[in-house]
C-alpha cells in the first residue's frame, strides 16, 4: 500500500503558530524604536558600555565592547559592532553621536568606504549620554533578566530629552516600517518646552523643519511639514550644497542629502555624461578625506554652473526626498504619531521616570529619617545605651534590648547597635541630627511635588532647558524656501543645437549634427534605398513618424541618439517597437504650427492641423492618424498654405491652392474633393511647383475646387519626365 507522506493542514493556523511569532518577535524586538529613542540592539550596547564606566573612563577598544554586548545581546559580534558603529561621531550618521570614537569606522555617506575591524578601532560614551542614563539607579525604569537570566537590563533608559525626534531612526521590520528624521536638539527642547506649558501650542513656531547629520539644503514647504508634524507621515525634499570655484572652473559638492551616498552620485553623473546629457562636465572626481565630503566637478569653458546644477538637482540623487514614517512602538503596541503625539507619549514617559525617581529619593530620605528620630531618642541618656549593650550577654539580644529600652522599632536598634563605640557620644549625635530639620524640608517639598504634575513638568522644564544650554548647536540643514527655487523645466536640460533628420524608403533614421556633416557629408545608404524624408532642425524639437496603419508615432528628438552621415543610421523599426509596420512618412516640429495634408487616391485631400496631434501627456503612439479607407497617394507636412501639383494616373494635372481647403481638426478626416478623377483613373501623385518644369502654369491652373484638371501638355511632359527621374 502507497504510503500518503502529504498531510492537509489549516493554514491560518500554521500562519498564527509559525509566522505570526516571528513577525511580532521583528517588531517588538528588532527593527522599531520606542518611545525612548531606541531599538534593543542600540540599548543594550549602550547600557553595557555604561556599566564598563565608559561614561567618565578613558576610551578602550571596540572589541571589549563587543564582547561584553554579547552578554545581553545573543546576536553576532558582527550584527553588535556595525550597531555601534552607527552610533559613532567618525560615521555620521547621526546628528548627536553617543559614542565617541577613534579610529576608522567608514563614512555614512558612503557606500564603499569599510570601517576598521574592531580590534583596531577605540571608543567611550560621549558626554551627551548622561541625559540617557540620568537616575537610572533610582528606579525611574523597569529593568528585565537577559536572555540567559543571569544580569538585569533596563527594558528603556530614561532619556532626559526627546531623543526619538533628536536622531534619526530607520528600520524595516515584517509588514511595516519605521523612518524618522532627525530635529534639532535646540529646537526639540524648545517644542517640548512649550508643549509642557500648552499642548495646544504651536509647534511649527519651535521645531522648524528636520535638520539632518549630513547637513545639505531642506526646501520648506510648509504644507509637507505640516502633514508630518500631523500624521507622522510624508516627505521632504534635500539638496546637496555647492560652490562654483572661478579660478579652477570647476564646482565642489561639500554636503549631500542624508539619503544618498558619494558613489551613487558619482555612478549616476557618469552615467548623463555617457548619455550625452552632461556635455557641460569635463571630469568628477571623489575628494573626500579627512576634512570632510568633497565631489570635484571640473566643467567645459563657458558652462553656466548654477545652469549645470540645476540640472543636476533634478536627473541625480544631489536632490533626494526623506519619506517620514513615524512608527513607534508605545507599550509594545507600533504606532504611528505625529510630533505633536510623539511629544505627548515622551512627556507621559518621562513624567513616570521623574516620579519614580522622585519616589525613590522620597523613600531613602524618609528612611534616613526614620533612622535619626531613633537615634534622637538615646541622645536622652547615652550612657543607658552604652550600659544595655554592655550588659546584654548575647549578641542577638542586643536590638531587641535596645527596642524595650528606647521604644524604638527594629531598623532603628540595628542603626544605633551598628554604631561605632566611638561615635556614642552626644557631639556626634547632635551633628547627625542637626540634618532632621532639612531632611523634614526636603521629604516635604519632594512630597508637594509628587503630588503635582504641574511641578514635575516645572523640573522637566528645567532639565530641558539646562540640556539644550549644554548640548545644543547650529543647525547643519540649511532651510531654503520652495519660492526661492527656480522651477526648471525638463527642457532646460536638454542640450540645444541644430541638426538634420533623415528618413529613408527602408525605415533607416539619421539624426546628424550640423558640425558633423561640415566635417564630413558623404551619405552612407543601401544599395536599393533612398531619402524620402529630411529636416533641418533642433535637438530641442519633435519627431511624429506616420506609418502605413494609420498610426503616428511621438519623438522627442533628443531622445534619438546621434550619428554620423557615413552610417546607415538607425533603423526605426527597432526604436518604435514596430514589427508588421512601416514608416510612411516622418514630420518635425518645435511648437505643432503648421499642417498635415493627406492626399488620397479617390481625389481627396484632408488637411489636418499639426496641433491635432498634440497631447498633454507624453503619450508615445496615437491611433487614427489619418483616413485609412482609401489608400494614401502622398502626405507632406506645410507650414503654411501654398500651391501644389495634383497628378492622376492618366496624365491629368491640376495645380490647387491648399487654403481653399477647409482644415479638419478630425485627424482621420477623409477631407474634401480637390481632383475628380475620370472613371478608372486615381490620383497618382502631388508635387511641389518647384518639382516640376511647366512652360505654362496658368493652363493647369484653377479657382475652384473640385475640378477634372488638364491633360499634360506634350512640351511639358518631357520636362515632367526629367524632373522626375
């Protein structure tokens, strides 16, 4: 009997039993940060490079740090250093580094540049980190067993500013997000400050937009920031800051947005080059070093380089967008907040830590208290101390002795018996007990204060106002209004110069610059083909190819690469996408003046303004060009009205005026009656009148459309005849 090795299973509960754990474990545990600013990979490195004493000592190598992380982190020595290195001030990524550094731990904005093993490298806390750890022994926060259950780690540190707004934060975790940018440490404090006295306060007054490590350009729209300061969710815009040296013509990029790096800059400005969409550049070069970020751009004589920029803000990562994602997780549960509520969560977190801190030092003052009234009672009659513990035979007795004796409680005997004999004096008890009076004043203000969140604000106030005194800086993202930013058209970038276009009978495309075919005009075709198309014309202008389907096909010419007149050229075909299709006829134009004229075989012509084929939207292939029931005869593209030559397949000839016909804004029109063909015959043909040799125009000549036309004179079909060979 075949054995049956497949079992069904429900997979929604294979999903909640296996995923759903693995899921939660990311968010909760990994990639989002909590209210204090941290993910636990960054906590847990920083809580042990405090217990170290890196916080006051002297910096020792990151390899120590590693090491000892690994007690409470149980992830990789390499997952735990490029944590650290991180949060260095060599790296740069963030805009107030906790650990100060030494050594070589790479470049935030750049994507090659590998930090040093951790053998080599040394650190410490940097001083800021004192607001981090502020009372953390007074139980201002939950501490928790580690993996192994062998040490105690804080669940968050007590943070004493906003750090969850101050740096920036990202990470990706199972079905969600988290991006924060970073503030301001002046401008946080400031917006905290103000949300502690009014919740209703104007935050955008205080907290003026990101400010970004990596420094750059912010471009201020308000109605973004606003957005984000609201739901926790949008984007802003940063640009790269530059200077144009005169004597070197060359540009020199010194700050990049956060979100990009050196080499993608670079790859991509070589990669505009190639495409000739940056003649303007001569050479980049990488010359970054020790001073600081620094991309050389060295630039062509006579290049406009805030031109050249502007361009480049707009085809490189100069000019990159920040996506905010303020997703934090609150009590375990992720959230995503605006400011205004991430500062709401702060202040409810850090009002719990001051209180509890408050409590603890409440607690140990009451204590000592309680311990100087004891001791306050055998100031009375120290001699009778003296004598119960001299004449207590047995150590235990000693407290309990002395509890009868005083009417004391137990915790205060053990003080008095665990004082030394020399200190049973009344001058030593009296100075101990002169702090009764300020331990009384201070227990009761603590008290007062305990009671009042609004005095506890008063101290976070103060907290706040110290640090950003302490810590706070220049802002290093420069803020440009959006105003202040020429709009830059797409076009402005395109490279302008003239150049013919060059259609052949069998679909090969050539776009030679004038300059080329001064140097060197000799056409290169096949055997059997020839020009039925060709333009003088800018690289700025458009191309409309007009197919035997009936469908016009959309160009920009600058998007058609160039080549020289001794190629074939290329074959169009190809470029369009075509495969049973074929080019009939190709037009160019710079602003859709002008008009399409279609001539058909049955003797009529429609003329279809160009700007009939004119879009909003950059569409590439439009349907229905032109009447497709009767079969074309000639199409040519006119600017203006002019006279043309109609031939029919018996030699008949007219010579008509196209503004008597009436323009169509239809394209697939099949326009008016101009020649009315004998029966059997068609139109065959239309030329210009320099295309022909008439001794006698005025023959063929007429006023009124539609007319019969006249048959070719003997003395001009001969000349007919050699025009047309």
């Amino acid at each position: 009997m075949k054995k049956n090795y497949f079992t069904d299973q429900n997979v929604v509960n294979i999903l909640e039993n296996n995923f759903m754990p693995y899921a939660m474990s990311v968010i909760i545990s990994r990639a989002i940060p909590e209210i204090d600013g941290f993910k636990p990979s960054h906590r847990k490195l920083l809580y042990t490079m405090y217990k170290m004493g890196l916080l006051t000592g002297e910096k020792t190598k990151s390899a120590n740090v590693v090491g000892q992380t690994m007690k409470l982190n149980p992830h990789g020595d390499m997952a735990i250093y490029e944590t650290l290195v991180r949060l260095t001030r060599d790296n740069g990524a963030l805009l107030y580094p906790f650990v100060d550094s030494k050594g070589n731990f790479g470049m935030h904005q750049s994507r090659d540049m590998a930090f040093a093993a951790a053998r080599y490298t040394n650190v410490k806390l940097d001083p800021i980190c004192e607001e981090l750890f502020r009372d953390i022994d007074k139980d201002t926060v939950d501490f928790v067993d580690n993996y192994d259950g062998l040490l105690k780690e804080p669940t968050l540190l007590p943070t004493a500013f906003p750090n969850i707004l101050v740096n920036a934060n990202q990470g990706i975790a199972v079905g969600m997000a988290s991006n924060i940018c970073s503030f301001n440490l002046t401008e946080v404090c400031d917006a905290e400050i103000a949300f502690l006295k009014n919740e209703k306060a104007d935050l955008m007054a205080h907290l003026q937009a990101p400010d970004f490590s990596t420094g750059g350009q912010l471009i201020y729209k308000e109605a973004d920031l606003k957005n984000i300061y609201e739901t926790g969710r949008g984007s802003v815009r940063v640009r790269a800051v530059y200077q144009f040296d005169k004597k070197n013509n060359c540009i020199e990029i010194t700050e990049l947005p956060y979100t990009t790096t050196i080499e993608a800059v670079i790859d991509k400005i070589i990669d505009l080059v190639k495409q000739g969409k940056a003649r303007e550049i001569a050479d980049i070069r990488d010359e970054t070093d020790k001073a600081g970020l620094k991309i050389t751009i060295d630039l062509k004589r006579g290049t406009d380089a805030d031109k050249l920029m502007a361009k480049l803000f707009k085809m490189t990562p100069l000019e990159d967008t920040f996506s905010c994602n303020f997703n934090v997780l609150i009590n375990g549960s992720p959230r995503v907040m605006g400011v205004r509520e991430l500062l709401s969560e702060w202040t409810a977190f850090r009002l719990n830590c001051v209180k509890r801190s408050l409590s603890f030092d409440l607690d140990k003052k009451n204590h000592r208290l309680h311990l100087l009234l004891g001791l306050e009672k055998i100031l009375v009659d120290i001699d009778k101390a003296i004598a119960i513990i001299r004449n207590t035979e047995e150590e235990s007795q000693v407290v309990p002795n002395l509890m009868e004796g005083f009417s004391i409680d137990m915790i205060q005997a053990e003080f008095i018996a665990e004082i030394k004999l020399r200190h049973l004096n009344k001058e030593y008890i009296l100075k101990r007990l002169a702090d009764i009076k300020d331990l009384k004043a201070e227990i009761s203000n603590i008290s007062k204060t305990l009671s009042s969140d609004l005095a506890v604000k008063k101290l976070i106030i103060k907290e706040l106002t110290e640090i950003s005194k302490k810590y706070g800086k220049p802002r290093k993202t420069q803020i440009i209004a959006e105003d202040d930013i020429e709009e830059v058209q797409e076009e402005h970038f395109i490279e302008d110069y003239n150049l013919r276009m060059y259609l052949t009978e069998q679909n090969y495309l050539k776009k030679v610059s004038l300059v080329s075919l001064r140097a060197s005009n000799a056409h290169k075709l096949k055997e059997d083909d020839k020009f039925i198309c060709e333009y003088e014309c800018s690289n700025l202008d458009e191309a409309l190819f007009f197919s035997d389907k009936a469908n016009v096909y959309k160009m920009r010419i600058c998007d058609l690469p160039d080549c020289k007149a001794s190629a074939l050229g290329e074959y169009l075909p190809n470029i369009l996408g075509l495969s049973d299709e074929r080019i009939l006829y190709m037009a160019v134009t710079k602003d859709y003046s002008g008009f399409m004229m279609f001539a058909f075989q049955n003797g009529k012509i429609a003329k279809v303004p160009l700007k009939s084929y004119e879009t909003k939207t950059n569409r590439k292939k439009l349907a229905n060009a032109f009447y497709e029931k009767s079969p074309v005869a000639d199409m040519r593209f006119l600017a203006g009205d002019t006279e043309l030559v109609a031939f029919s397949s018996i030699n008949k000839v007219l010579i008509f005026d196209t503004a008597k016909i009436a323009p169509k804004a239809t394209r697939n029109s099949q326009g008016v009656q101009v020649l009315t063909p004998n029966k059997g015959s068609v139109l065959a043909k239309i030329c210009t009148l320099d295309e022909v040799a008439f001794k006698d125009f005025e023959y063929y000549r007429t006023k009124n459309i539609p007319a019969r036309g006249s048959y070719l004179k003997e003395e001009d079909l001969a000349g007919e005849q050699i025009t047309l060979i």
